[in-house]
C-alpha cells in the first residue's frame, strides 16, 4: 500500500518520552534521512553525488547527568540500555546501540570530553530501507553530545565523525554522502559533493516539486557480492587507463575521449562499468546545473540516462526496478525517476510536480502491485534541512 507523508513524532513528544524515561531537562536535535537523486557508485571512484536530506528523520534528545552513566532509550525498538561511567562496551554488538555507542566512542576518540548522559531516540526514517536512518541516527546524536560537551565542531568534520563510527564501530562500510548531507543539507535544495575533495554546491529543488521515494520491496541476495564485482571491475578499467595517462589518479579522472582511445584494452564488461561512471558524473554535474537553471526537463532527461546506463551499463538493476521506472515514466507529473542506492533492488527515487504527487503514488502503487504482486511502500517527501537543534517546540 502507498504510504503518504506521515507526521514527524514531533520534539515535544520526544522531550515527553525524556522526561518521563529520565527527568531532567533535555535539549533536542533532529537530523534528516536522504535519498539520492543521482550519481550512483561515483563515491568510491572520487566523483560526484547529488543527494536531498527529506523530511523524514531521527530526534535525539540529551540531557547531563551528575553520576556519569550514560542511558540511552530507543522509542522505536521500546529498549532502553544502561552502562557506568567506565563500563561502555568497547566494541560492537550488533544491535542498534551500536550506533549511538559509536559515536560517542568517535567523540571520545576526537579527544572530546562527552560527559554522563541520558538520550532518548525516536525517529520515522524506515529502518534499512535505503533512506539511511543509520546516519541520521549518528548525526543526531553527534550534535546532540556536542552541545552538551559544549564543544563546536564543523559540519564536515562532524560528518566524517559519524562515518568513522559506522566504519570502524558499528562495522559496516560506507562512503561520506549519508553523513554529509544529514550535515548540510539544506531545505528545498539537492547538494552536489565532490566526494575528493569534500566541496559542495547547493542546487534548488522548487517547492512544487515533490520527492516521492517508492521502495521496491526486494534486495537481491546477489546485491553484496555484485557490490565488490564492481568496485574490482572499476579498478581494474581504472588501472588501464591510469597506464596511459598517469594523472588518472581515479575514475573521475577519465574523460570520454580517454575510454574511446583505450577501451578497447579493457574486457567488454569493464570497459561498461567505466562508461557508467564516467557518464555519470557528467550527468550529476549537470543535473546540479539543470536544477540551478530551474530547467526540470533537462534534469528529467537527465534522471532517465541515468537509469538507463545502470541498468545497461552496469548492470545493476533488477528486473522490479525497472518496472516501477517505467511505471513512473507513464503517470501524469512525473519530472524523472530512476533507481537509486548501491543497485540490485532499494528504491526508485521521482521527481514529481506537487499537485500530482497524491494520484502518482497511489497509482505507481497500483501498477507496482499488478506487474509484480509486490505491495511497495511509497514515501512522498520534500527536500529539508541538514541537523539542527529543535529546543523550542520545531
Ligand atoms: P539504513 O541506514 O538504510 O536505514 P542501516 O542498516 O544502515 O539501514 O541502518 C539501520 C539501523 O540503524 C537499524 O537497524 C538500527 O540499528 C539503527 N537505527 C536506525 N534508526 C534508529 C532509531 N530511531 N533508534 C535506534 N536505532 C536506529
Ligand atoms: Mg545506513
């Protein structure tokens, strides 16, 4: 069934649910989950992404304790845990504690003193769905423990903070996009990162345009495995080239004109892999510039090459997703749409005008359902704010 926009919890439940758990007077910040309009496996070979923060995300309250123990409620999975100043586990267990413990142990490992605290967390970012609730989770937190530690710290670093306790606490390998548009996101804007170098622009998303996230409901089993294919495949197109022309430090280094003269050396498949990225970045550069140019049907053409090359290219879409692409490519409203995330299932990602934005998703639903017999979930969304503070009322 297609699910509408629901209603964040709101900071005065969170501030309830906080004082209820621990007393005491908390301070509350939220930060946002995200989708990714394009630019996809771009990250590891240095290039570029364009994700939005949306109006779905995680609050962490935080309040100081005299007794230096550190308490953290999650709302959502209804448990709560408990340590003594000294006592907070060193490593990982695989549970959803993992990530606040670990940005505290980032915190920690920064040199920032992070005194006793109690936490509440509640968020409406669906978990493991693709919108990256573990990094709103993270950066949430991060803000939270730095206001009460009373330390400032920049946005980036903040940002490379939290990936560093996903990569290194909680174990799970990821790039710096989830963490960094959770920073700086902004409201109605999309944000183009240079993954090298950490530089990024914002680019304006109108108000009348909806972001309208639709979940397939599938994730290949093939999906890991395939993710470390490519990555060797990249690589290995990479070093080729880089054996012609020595300043091809990356990918993103790579023009067209270079893959023409020696793509020829590369196996088929590798050579398409690169012809992904490469083009890919081209696009994602310029979908910023569409955006920028408020000229949506370029952005829209640009959505769809963009589809087109992961799933001919690099292969690596599936079958359910291609079908909610083109499901969407026939409603009324729709500006671009294409798969998003690491590939082989996940979500489909559509820009959509406004006032269609309701029928759209009931009726991508509908055609979903008859074409697969699979019930998707559908999140219609805006483009919103990176972390902020919440303290009074928000
Ligand atoms: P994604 O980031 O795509 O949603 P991940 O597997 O990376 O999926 O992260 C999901 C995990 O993050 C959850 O299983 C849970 O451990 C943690 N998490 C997310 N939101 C919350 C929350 N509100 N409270 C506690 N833990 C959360
Ligand atoms: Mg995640």
């Amino acid at each position: 069934m297609a699910k509408g926009n629901e209603k964040m919890p709101g900071a005065s439940l969170v501030r309830e649910i906080h004082e209820k758990h621990f007393g005491g007077d908390p301070r509350v910040f939220l930060a946002p989950g995200r989708v990714n309009l394009i630019g996809e496996h771009t990250d590891y070979a240095g290039g570029f992404v364009m994700p939005a923060a949306i109006d779905f995300g995680t609050f962490a309250s935080a309040s100081a304790r005299s007794d230096g123990r550190v308490e953290i409620w999650s709302q959502n999975f209804k448990e709560g845990v408990a340590f003594g100043a000294d006592e907070l586990p060193g490593t990982r267990r695989k549970r959803w504690p993992d990530y606040p413990l670990g940005v505290v142990w980032a915190l920690r490992e920064a040199g920032i003193e992070v005194p006793g605290f109690s936490m509440v967390l509640e968020g409406d970012v669906p978990l493991g769905a693709g919108l990256s609730s573990s990094a709103s989770v993270e950066v949430a937190v991060a803000v939270a423990l730095l206001s009460l530690a009373g330390a400032e710290m920049e946005r980036t670093a903040i940002a490379k903070l939290c990936q560093k306790a996903e990569n290194e606490y909680v174990g799970a390998s990821c790039g710096i996009m989830d963490q960094f548009i959770a920073c700086h996101g902004a409201e109605d804007h999309a944000l183009l990162l240079d993954c090298r170098s950490l530089q990024y622009r914002l680019a304006p998303i109108p108000r009348h345009v909806s972001v309208v996230i639709a979940n397939t409901m599938v994730k290949h089993s093939i999906a890991g495995g395939e993710y470390g294919i490519r990555r060797a495949e990249v690589e290995e197109g990479t070093a080729i080239l880089r054996g012609h022309r020595g300043g091809i430090a990356q990918l993103r280094d790579a023009t067209l004109e270079d893959l023409e003269r020696w793509g020829g050396e590369m196996a088929e498949n590798v050579m398409r892999r690169c012809r992904h990225i490469i083009t890919e970045n081209l696009r994602t550069v310029a979908a910023a510039d569409a955006l920028a140019a408020g000229d949506l049907k370029k952005l829209g053409d640009l959505m769809a090459a963009a589809h087109v090359s992961y799933r001919d290219d690099f292969e690596a879409s599936c079958e359910e997703a291609d079908i909610m692409v083109d499901a969407a490519r026939c409603l009324p409203g729709l500006i671009g749409a294409r798969l998003t995330g690491g590939g082989f299932g996940g979500c489909t990602v559509n820009l959509v005008e406004e006032e269609a934005a309701e029928r759209f998703v009931k009726q991508l639903g509908e055609e979903y359902r008859a074409a697969t017999g699979i019930e998707a979930e559908i999140y219609r969304c805006h483009a919103s704010a990176g972390a902020h503070s919440v303290e009074n009322g928000g």
